[in-house]
C-alpha cells in the first residue's frame, strides 16, 4: 500500500502580507489552522517546514510537528524537499505540499487527491474547482490552470497552462487553482534539481518549471472553492467566515 506525508512550506518574508503565517484566526494561526486541516484528512503524518523559529515554536507551542530548513529557499516545494531529506523516511511513496494558506480546503478534496494520484500513479497532481465569478479571471493573486479536457467529479485532465490574468472566453478549460500538489517522491527529487525556467520566474508560478520540463500535471475537480490569504482582504474575508463558522 503506497504512503503519503503531507508537509506545508511556511515563511514569514511574504512580500503581499509580512507575518501572514502567524496571524491569528479564533486564537489560532493561519498555519496552525492548516496543520489542523491536513492532519484531519488522515492521509499520514504532517509536518510543517519553515525557516523561522517563530513559526516552528507557534507549531510545536501546539503540539504539532515542525522542521527546521535553510532560511531562504526560492520555491515551497524545495523547502519541503529538504524537511523531507531531514526527516530521512525511506517508505513514503507520495508527498503532499499543502500551501499554508489554505485554512478552508476541504478535507474531502486533500484525501481524494490522495487516492487519485495513487490510483493514477501520477508524476504529479493538483486540485481546481469551477471559476463561479467572472472577477477572478482579473484577479493576479488567483492562480488559474488551463486543462486539455473538462474536468468533471469522474474525470481529470491534464493541465496545459497555469497563468495569473486570463480573458475569460480564450478557453473551455480553465478553473481555479487550488494550492496542493501532490508529487511521486522520485518525481520531486528530479523537479527541484531543474533550473527554475524563464516563464516560472516572469510568472511567479513554480508549476511552470514542470510544464516547461514536460511533466504531466493532472488536475482533480475540487467539491469546493476555498479562499486562499494572498492579501490583507483576503485573510479578513476568511477570518469572518472562520469566526461565523464557530
């Protein structure tokens, strides 16, 4: 039976909203929220990777489990590559890098990405939901991915582009971005020894270094569309929605 960890890359230096990972919702962090959130999905264990102290203290201050990595990494995914290396486990199949800014991901997505990157045997896998408000498509802070087929509960599809600003009517395919990937463990080694590409630097989008490198992305419809805490509106959205649902 294949196993899955599942780590979550966190720094303080975002550029959009400086501390973001400690700010508090309900007396809990953003990142301690999504700790929650992946480790009730079961999957496996979670940890979280980051550079700063202060994130790894507020982790451990609530009995989760944290790795120390280098400080300054250029993408999550090669922070979670070396708390993967230090953790030294040598039977996980699959890693899930969770973005520490989904607090509202549901839990029903993470273990059906799971059980769809294991049954597809997928170099790599994301989620995406349907894009309900015309708005997103202007919105840089939303990742949107183009795929080469509708993607449906029962179907996925390979992703052909992932870009930040897009007409709305340039394409049939194209859905929201959630932030999850799933990668076979041999697959993440051989990524985060490729040159970051041209168009992922330009676009701030790691994904692209894979597509550029003509890895297969497979995409899984999403039952929900969670909102991500890029900016400062962002978070105080979730924090009310947060704050009703308790």
């Amino acid at each position: 039976m294949s196993k899955t960890i599942i780590l979550i890359p966190a720094r303080l230096a975002a550029t959009r909203l400086p501390n973001k990972p400690l700010l508090k919702i309900n007396g809990l962090s953003l990142i301690n929220h999504v700790y929650k959130k992946a480790l009730s999905a079961k999957i496996g264990d979670v940890f979280v990777a980051t550079g700063d102290q202060k994130i790894f203290n507020d982790i451990i201050k609530h009995g989760g489990k944290c790795i120390l990595t280098e400080k300054k990494h250029n993408t999550g995914t090669d922070r979670i590559f070396e708390a993967y290396q230090k953790l030294k486990l040598n039977n996980i199949d699959y890693i899930i890098n969770l973005q520490g800014d989904e607090p509202l991901i549901d839990i029903r997505d993470i273990k059906n990405l799971n059980s769809v990157g294991i049954k597809k045997k997928s170099e790599i896998t994301t989620l995406a939901c349907k894009i309900k408000n015309k708005n997103i498509f202007n919105k840089k802070n939303i990742v949107k991915v183009i795929t080469d087929k509708e993607i449906s509960k029962k179907n996925i599809s390979k992703a052909k582009n992932f870009l930040r600003k897009t007409l709305f009517n340039i394409n049939l395919n194209i859905y929201q971005h959630i932030g999850i990937y799933m990668y076979k463990v041999s697959t993440l080694k051989k990524f985060v020894n490729l040159k970051q590409t041209k168009n992922e630097i330009k676009n701030k989008l790691e994904q692209l270094r894979a597509i550029d490198n003509n890895y297969e992305i497979n995409v899984v419809l999403a039952n929900t569309c969670p909102v991500g805490v890029d900016t400062e509106e962002d978070f105080l959205e979730i924090k009310k929605i947060m704050n009703y649902k308790d």
